[in-house]
C-alpha cells in the first residue's frame, strides 16, 4: 500500500473527527500554494489569501460531510481555481452593470447601435459557451482574466503546449461563430447588412 494514500486517508478520517492538528497539517501544507494559485487568477495578494482563507475554512466547516475522491491537493486547488474564477465573474459583472449605468448619460448610442451591441455581445458570449470546457476555461483566463500562457499552465496543471493548442483551437472556432460579424462580412460597418 501506498503510504502517501494511507497517510491522505489518514489525515482525511482525524479531520472528519475533528482533529483540528491534523487540519494545521493540511492548511499550512496546502495554504501557500492555494495563495499563488488564487493570485494567478485575482492578481491581488489580499484577496487571493481571503479565497485561499475560505477554501480552507469551508473544507473544516464541512469537514463531517466532505467526500474528497481524489488528493487534499488536487480538492484545494479545483475548489480555490473555482471560487477565484467566481469571483472574477462577479466583478465583470459588476463592471457591466456600471457601464451600463453610464449608458444614460446624452453621449449614448443610437437605439439601433444599443440593438447592434447587445447582439453582438449576445453572439460572443454564445460562441464562447460554445467552445468545449477545456478550450472556454484557457480562453477565459488569457483573454478574460489576462494570465499568461505560463500561469495558465501552472493553474490547470496541464503543459504550455497543451494551453498553446487549447487557445488556438477556440479562436479558430471563435474566428468561424463569428464569421457574420466581421467587417466585410455584413457590410463595411460589420452590421447586418439590410435583405
């Protein structure tokens, strides 16, 4: 038998117990990682140890329920991953809810324009869905939350080939869903062009 996996099943029963020894094991050795994890995602220390801090916190709050089928590590790092990435959506939408606040000030666009930009906004966010989950998951953090192809490697845990094939294959989709949008395509606008 492993004693890695006899250890992990270990610590795993002492937590589910209770032992609050065997979660500092587990925190301080997972914790720091969870940190540059959430960093590479957030890109605010402050805020990637407070999701650091909640993963942690919520695995001990749920400690007597918790069904963790593969490593603490591998449990940690999807669950900070996913509650990084939450928070990031969050903040977007935050942000589209402001500019579309300031979209009453005199200087906003035409009806038809406002028509136009929903559909095309509708159009990217549909073919973004569009792209399998591996392809939308390394689109969305070069794109959407910036990181580079490094730390998108470092934060899937897959190789730099793997994200280099994974952003050309979804803009090759993305280039094709969009296709009608492009300029030339709908006209010299990139508007629909009237049948």
């Amino acid at each position: 038998m492993d004693t890695n996996n006899a250890s992990e099943r270990d610590l795993r029963e002492r937590i589910r117990a209770g032992d609050e020894g065997a979660f500092d094991a587990v925190f301080r050795s997972h914790y720091p990682h969870l940190v540059r994890m959430a960093e590479s995602v957030v890109r605010e220390r402050a805020l990637a140890e407070e999701i650091a801090q909640d993963v942690m916190l919520e695995l001990w709050r749920r400690r007597e329920s918790l069904v963790v089928e593969q490593t603490f590590r591998a449990y940690l790092i999807r669950s900070t991953r996913n509650r990084a990435l939450n928070h990031v959506r969050h903040q977007r939408i935050v942000a589209r809810e402001a500019a579309v606040a300031a979209l009453d000030s005199p200087s906003s666009p035409s009806a038809e324009e406002e028509v136009l930009g929903v559909e095309l906004e509708r159009a990217i966010r549909d073919a973004i869905e569009g792209l399998s989950e591996n392809c939308r998951e390394v689109f969305q953090l070069s794109r959407q939350n910036g990181l580079k192809y490094a730390e998108i490697a470092s934060t899937l845990e897959i190789s730099i080939k793997t994200v280099e094939k994974r952003m050309g294959q979804a803009l090759s989709e993305l280039r094709e869903r969009l296709a009608p949008w492009m300029p030339g395509a709908r006209g010299e606008s990139g508007r629909k062009t009237p049948v």
